[in-house]
C-alpha cells in the first residue's frame, strides 16, 4: 500500500514526524510513505531544521511554493500536487491540520477519487474569517478517514453530521512532545546562550494573520509584552511576517527589554517551554505544548480551537488587548493536572493501524 503525505509549514512537519517514524519503524513492510513538501514554509528556520532534528525523511517532491494570497498559493499547490498523485498513484493522500497545503492536497486528492485520512480532524474554532477554520472544515467534508485528537473534536463533527470513518486517536502532538522532551533537555543549548534560568522567562509568539495583519491588534500585543518585561524577561521568537509587519509600522526598535531572537528549531522551542515561567502565544500547537508542559498560557486571541486546555484552566483567552494581557499574566495559576484529553502518546500507531485496515 502506498501513502501520500502532504506537509508544508511548520506544525505539519511535528505532527508527520510521528507519523512517518511508526510507518518506517514498524509498518514499512506494509506501507510505503511518498512525503510532498508544499514550500508553503521554505526559511532553513522554519523548514530544513524541523526535517533534521525530528529525522523526517527528506521529501520526495519539494513543490517550492510559497507567498502569495491565499487564492494563487492554495491554486498553485492544487496543481502541483494534483500532477504528484497522477504519478505516484497512491492508495492514500494523509493530510494534517489547517494550512492551504492541507486543503489544496484534499481538493487534489478527492477529484482524483482517492481517499484522504485527515489528521487533527474536527477542530473548530467558529470563526469563519480564519482561513484556518475554512481549510478545515472543507477538509473534513471531504476525507474518508477522519483522526480527531479529542472527544471535543469528535462532536463537532457529529454535530455537524459527520460520523463515518471518525475516531478519536489522541494528538500527534502529544506523541512527539513525550518522544522529544527529553531530547530537548539533553541537546538543546538555548537556555545558556540566552542566559535564561528556569522559571524566570516568559516565551511569546506571535504569527497568526488576525494579529499581524491588524496595525491596531499588533500594536497592542506587543504594548502587553511590554508591560509583562517589566517585572520578567520576556523571549520572543519573531516569524519572518511578524518581522516584516513590525518593520514596516516602525515597531522593532520599540520592544524594550524583550529578547528578540530568529525562529526557533523543534528542540530548542520545546526546551524552552518547559522551562518557561508562562508563555504567551498564538500558536495552537504551543498553547498544546505548554498545556503537555503544564506550563500557563496566555492565548492572544478571541478563541481556540483547543478548548480542553481552556476548560481545565492551563490556557487563558485574552484577546489582543494590552491590559488584558499583563493583568492576565500576573494572575496565572497552575490548572488541573492528571487529565489528559488528548491521548496516550500512541496517536501516531492508530492512524496507520486504521489506514492498513482500509
């Protein structure tokens, strides 16, 4: 049987790490994996490193692209990736997440008439302006195997009338973040070269296009980390866009005692989670990793998809709003521990136990 997998930015490659590990260790008399890398994330920082460190193998089609509105990506990734199933032929096409590479390879794939398993399915967030939310939803709709991470995510889809080929694996994530944590530990010298003890730091990230692309959200993001950089030092980890925007608006120069650093590699990002006092983020993959590091987390945003981590009091939602921020940093607690909604670390075995079964 063969298997198409198709990544193209930074949480795609966490989350096929563990997927592609458990077909090659355990299941590659069985299942041949053909990894397609979109480009939608080409920067060696975003891309190349992730592919090095959590040993993905290299992809069979690198498609180089990137940039662009959503429409000409997701246009150009649909034809690219349409001519790779055409010669590949493959048994499966395994999509992940939320990106225009997750919805551009489902489209490829359904007019062919090949099946698609859609890892992290059912996640909703109910906001329609995410061009997140509008890639999964269509997604779903037209997968055949659908991996949900939660019991959440599975009724969302039931909500919505979706039953067949559903079921609740766990989270790859939580997978690679109890594979890597260790690692992280041993390998990773971030902490030494920014001179950071633990428990003394907050790390922030900031990339979504609902914060970068608003001047008036942006700015209050990052009046916020201002304010918690007075009483701790606050890491920042800058996505190239959120760079770029605060460049143009003329902000860079203004992140007074904030530690301004490139993208972080996998192992160097979750070293530095673990050993956070708080992190503030955008991110739904870091509000899940700070949530396995019993971390708190501060969400810069107006809601989320991962509402367990809310429910059991890790992650707190806070908008883009400058007080909001620092008062809700100053009152972070420990949330409720000994609850795991998102598996047990074995994610990764029942996705290709169930692709096999078909």
């Amino acid at each position: 049987m063969k298997v198409v997998s198709v990544v193209g930015a930074r949480p795609q490659f966490i989350k096929a790490a563990a997927v592609s590990r458990t077909i090659r260790s355990s299941y590659g008399e069985q299942l041949v994996e053909v990894l397609v890398h979109t480009g939608q994330h080409f920067d060696h920082n975003m891309s190349a490193v992730f592919f090095e460190e959590l040993g993905i193998p290299a992809p069979a089609h690198d498609l180089g692209i990137s940039g662009g509105t959503h429409g000409v990506m997701t246009g150009r990734m649909l034809a690219s990736i349409e001519a790779v199933l055409m010669g590949e032929r493959p048994d499966w096409v395994l999509i992940y997440g939320d990106t225009n590479s997750t919805l551009a390879a489902a489209l490829a794939a359904a007019k062919l008439h090949v099946p698609i398993a859609h890892v992290e399915a059912g996640l909703r967030s109910f906001n329609n302006r995410m061009p997140e939310e509008i890639n999964r939803v269509l997604a779903d709709r037209i997968s055949t195997l659908l991996f949900c991470p939660s019991d959440a995510a599975v009724r969302h889809l039931a909500n919505e009338g979706i039953h067949r080929g559903v079921s609740n694996v766990g989270d790859v994530m939580f997978d690679v973040s109890l594979y890597f944590r260790e690692q992280a530990e041993q390998r990773s010298t971030i902490r030494t070269k920014l001179g950071l003890e633990p428990s003394a730091y907050v790390l922030a990230t900031c990339h979504r296009a609902e914060n970068t692309d608003d001047p008036k959200r942006l700015c209050e993001i990052m009046a916020g980390l201002q304010v918690i950089a007075r009483t701790m030092k606050v890491v920042l980890p800058l996505h190239p866009r959120t760079r770029q925007v605060l460049a143009t608006q003329g902000l860079l120069g203004t992140l007074d005692g904030m530690v301004i650093i490139e993208p972080l590699s996998f192992l160097d990002m979750i070293a530095l989670e673990q050993s956070a006092a708080a992190i503030v983020t955008d991110s739904g993959g870091v509000q899940k990793e700070a949530f396995f590091f019993q971390v708190p987390c501060v969400t810069i945003r107006d809601e989320t998809e991962w509402g367990e981590t809310v429910d059991l009091g890790w992650n707190r939602l806070v908008g883009a709003n400058r007080e909001r921020i620092a008062q809700t940093f100053n009152e972070l607690t420990p949330g409720q521990r000994d609850v795991f909604p998102y598996g047990n670390g074995t994610a990764a075995d029942k996705i290709v136990r169930t692709i096999l079964a078909h």
